[in-house]
C-alpha cells in the first residue's frame, strides 16, 4: 500500500476510535476560527528573550487601553538564528503555555512554524554548518526535573499547534505563506486535517522490522541520537526516535506535504507569477472551508530586504517582527480586528506598529 494509502487510513483509525467531540475537533484539526476581538500578531522571534519580552510589554500595554485583545504568534518562536546567540527557545515556549493556561487558548495563540516541526517528530535542522534542533533537545532533557512543563507535555502542546487562523475580517494568518499547489483541493484539505499523530503511528509500525538491539550497539548510532535529541545512552527508551524521524522525512508522503508548505521560500521558490497564483488559489480555496470568505494573507518565515514589511502582490502581507526584519530593529507587528472585513490592503498596513522603539 502506497504511504499516502497508508497515512489516509491511519487517519481514519484515529477518527474512528475518536469520542465525538474528539472527531469534531480533528476533522479541521490544523485551524482556529476568530470572529472578534483586535488581535496582535507576531512572527519570527526565533528564541529571542528580548523581542519576547518586548512583544509581551506591547500586548500588555494595548490591552490595558482595551487595544487588543488577542496575541498570536506566528510561528518559529524557537531556535537562535545565529551561531553563538542566546537561545530562549524553552523559556519561551514555556512561558507561551503558561499564558495560554491562564488567558486561554482563544486569546493566546501560538501557530506551527517550520522550526517547530522538527522537535515533533525528531528530525534534525540545519543551515550551512548551524545545526538548530540540538539546543532545544538539550534544554528539554536538563530542565526535565525542574521545568513547570516536562517533555512529553511541550511535545504534545507543539503536535497540536494549528497552522491557519481564518478570520471574519477575512484575513487569513499562518507561518509560511501560500503552499504551493493551492490549486489542489486535496492539498489544501491534506494540510487542514493533518494528523501528526497518524505519521508518528505509521512511522512506529515501520520501526517493528528493525533490529532494535543491534542498533543500541551501534556506537555512531547512539552518538548522532545523543548529539541531535539529547539521548543519555543506550538505554534510552528515546533512542529509536531519531531512526523513526529519519523514516518519516525519507518515506512519508504526507511529511513531504507538510515539509513543501513550510519549508518552500514562496516567490524565491516558484517565481513572483507562479506565487501569486498560489496565493490566489490558496484563499478561493481557504473561502470554501471558512465560515468566512478570505481575502488577504498575512505570513512571516521569509527575510524582508529592507525593514520588516512587504507586500507580495497585493494579498500577501508578509511581516518580520525580529528575526527576519532588515535590520533587526525594524521588526514590526499588527493589529487588526478579527472582527471588521478588511476593505483594501492599505486598511490592513495602517494597523503594522514598531515592535522596538
């Protein structure tokens, strides 16, 4: 059986032996829905305790003068963008839970970005000789015995982060922009319903035909699990994960689907015109799903060349709070009402605010 096949019934088996609200939950597992309230929204902090708390102190500030009332993060929370930098990564995801536990999860939002995925299904990250998913490994295991959150429960709290928010001010957030293929229906319903827990399930299948034992003596093995997910040795009931996360980006066609839409670099990738069209065919398609029709796209992930905004065309709002704004100082954020349709792109770039002063 093909391993779209395969995923498709795991999928199924998981919608099957769900309780109602269970299967209710899963059948738009990957969106939430906002229909009031000025949302803040922020991209790329990229494990920055600096931009976060800044980000913290705005939203606090707007809200005690009833000027937001939503703050969601737009992906990518995690992970120093350079060698060397401090790394907040688990403070802040913390931190994020934490409000979220106490404001809920309607009024703090955190959406998957493509740096989260890997701590999901424990592949390995890197750019040029920057290896990123280390640190957080490395952080999850030493702050096991002390930490508010213990592995196991952030692990969970990433698998189910969403990746679309649809609004009724008909403005649609994610991290990385337009997938590419929007045309196709299946794509897009693919992405919406994706199971992280269907591809775990597979992949643990999978890793019944291997020598568990003889994989434990192998010393390269033990040192590459050790280096990248934190593993202590041997025994490690984790030791296997990095053989499983290795299946999954090899042989997973739907790991495939979710690595094209939040690895791809949307016009860089496919060209200005081919892009355009995604985003074209990404929100008619969105408009389908959503209670509301979807008119503008606003997304972070990419590097902004000068300053930390630019239009890609003229539905694309592509924002850089911190880590890809040129300069970092220039980092900007939005306001708008979830609430109010949005008219025309220069009303949506009239609520983009300095994060920094």
């Amino acid at each position: 059986m093909p391993s779209t096949a395969r995923y498709t019934v795991a999928k199924q088996h998981l919608l099957n032996t769900a309780t109602p609200h269970q299967r209710e939950a899963r059948l738009f597992l990957r969106t939430r829905q906002l229909e009031d309230g000025v949302a803040m929204v922020v991209t790329d902090l990229h494990g920055s305790w600096h931009a976060y708390q800044q980000t913290l102190s705005r939203f606090f500030a707007h809200h005690e003068r009833g000027e937001a009332h939503r703050l969601i993060f737009c992906g990518d929370v995690v992970h120093a963008r350079r060698r060397g930098d401090d790394d907040a990564s688990l403070k802040i995801l913390h931190d994020i839970m934490r409000l979220q536990a106490e404001w809920g999860q309607e009024r703090v939002m955190l959406l998957c970005g493509n740096h989260e995925i890997p701590h999901i299904y424990g592949t390995t990250l890197s750019r040029g000789d920057h290896e990123y998913t280390h640190t957080l490994e490395w952080q999850l295991q030493n702050a096991e015995a002390t930490a508010p959150y213990k592995r196991e429960e952030v692990r969970r709290f990433l698998r189910g982060l969403p990746f679309y928010v649809w609004t009724k001010a008909g403005v649609t957030l994610t991290h990385a922009g337009a997938p590419p293929h929007s045309e196709l229906q299946d794509t897009l319903m693919n992405l919406l319903t994706f199971d992280h827990d269907a591809v775990l399930r597979l992949a643990d299948d999978q890793l019944k035909r291997y020598d568990i034992k003889h994989m434990t003596k192998d010393a390269n093995y033990v040192r590459q699990a050790r280096q990248f997910l934190a593993v202590q040795n041997n025994k490690d009931p984790r030791l296997t994960e990095l053989l499983r996360g290795q299946l999954i980006s090899q042989t997973s066609e739907a790991f495939g689907e979710l690595w094209s839409a939040f690895f791809g670099h949307n016009e860089s990738d496919s060209g200005f015109t081919v892009y355009l069209a995604d985003v074209e065919s990404f929100l008619a398609q969105t408009s389908t799903f959503s209670p509301y029709p979807q008119a503008f796209l606003v997304a972070g992930h990419v590097t902004v060349r000068a300053g930390g905004y630019q239009w890609v065309g003229g539905k694309h709002l592509r924002i850089a709070s911190y880590a890809h704004a040129t300069p970092l100082e220039k980092g900007r954020y939005l306001l708008f009402d979830c609430g109010a349709p949005v008219k025309n792109a220069k009303d949506l770039e009239a609520g983009l605010r300095p994060l920094f002063n």
